[in-house]
C-alpha cells in the first residue's frame, strides 16, 4: 500500500517532466547544433555590474566544428581571451550540455533547451558549489547569419552579477 501510496505522488511529478523534456532525434540534434557551425565575427558588451566595475565591449571571433562523429560541437572563441565550449544533445536528459573552459583555468556547465518556434537556445547555470549562483544564456538565432546573445548571472539575492550582450555575424 505504500509503494502505491508513493507512485501516485511521484506520477504526476515525472509525468510533468517527461511532458517538458525535449525529445529530439539524432538529426533533429544535429540540425540545431549546425546553427552555430562556421567562422564568425564577435561583438561583446559586458555591462557593469558585480563583477564587471564599468561597462566594457570587446571584439572577436568564433570558429565552431562538428567532431567526435558529428555529435559534439566545439566552439573556439578568440577576445581578449580564449575559450572552448563543447556541445552536446543528451538523449537521456532531453536536453543540450555545454561546457565551458576559459584560458584563466576557470569552468562552467550549463543545461540548455532549444525553442523552435523562436529559434533561441536557453542555457541554464548548474551551480555545482552551491553558492546560490543562476545564470541564463539566451541565443536567438536571428537568422544563419547572426546570433544575438544575452548572459545574466545573479546571485541567491537576486542581484546582478553579470550581464553580457553580445552578437555574432558569420564570416
């Protein structure tokens, strides 16, 4: 009667989650991670905030290849300084994976979920320490040509840490 009582209140919780999971298929994956294949021409504006003591922009590039077999997307950006991302659609979490290494040492993850009708991947910040830290990368693929990036990060309070808006043309 237990296990019963349990499965009913769990249902409903992974029945929502499997309704929001994304279920894409290999081509379906490899299609939405094309959109950033290519050379690309960067322009960054880091606001001020928290971690940002005035308002900076930078310029750049970005080269992003498909390899591992097509199912991994890695991103070389080239600013002031280098960073690498790879890319990934899990199958078993329904969801995008993104790593990101900086030249300082320093490393991210983030989960992301592609809307389709807008053309935009949402990313959001896995805190692995703790700290109370959310961020969220929002790209809009304005076309082939052009993405528009917008990054906050905040802190458990809610106040703005970071915020970067940036755009790539393709080359």
């Amino acid at each position: 009667m237990k296990k019963l009582r349990l499965l009913l209140l769990i249902m409903p919780v992974l029945g929502t989650g499997y309704l929001n999971a994304q279920k894409l298929s290999k081509n379906s994956a490899f299609d939405i991670l094309m959109k950033w294949e290519g050379k690309w021409k960067n322009n960054t504006v880091f606001e001020e905030s928290v971690w940002i003591t005035e308002s900076v922009e930078t310029r750049g590039t970005t080269e992003a290849n498909l390899i591992l077999s097509n199912n991994y997307l890695e991103i070389m950006v080239y600013n002031d300084s280098a960073s690498k991302y790879i890319i990934c659609y899990d199958q078993m979490s329904s969801q995008f994976n993104r790593w990101e290494f900086k030249s300082d040492g320093s490393n991210t993850f983030w989960t992301g979920k592609w809307n389709k009708s807008e053309n935009t991947m949402t990313w959001s910040f896995i805190d692995f320490s703790n700290s109370g830290i959310s961020g969220k990368i929002i790209e809009n693929f304005k076309s082939d040509e052009m993405i528009i990036t917008r990054i906050i990060m905040k802190d458990k309070i809610g106040k703005s840490l970071l915020r970067i808006n940036s755009t790539k043309e393709k080359t």
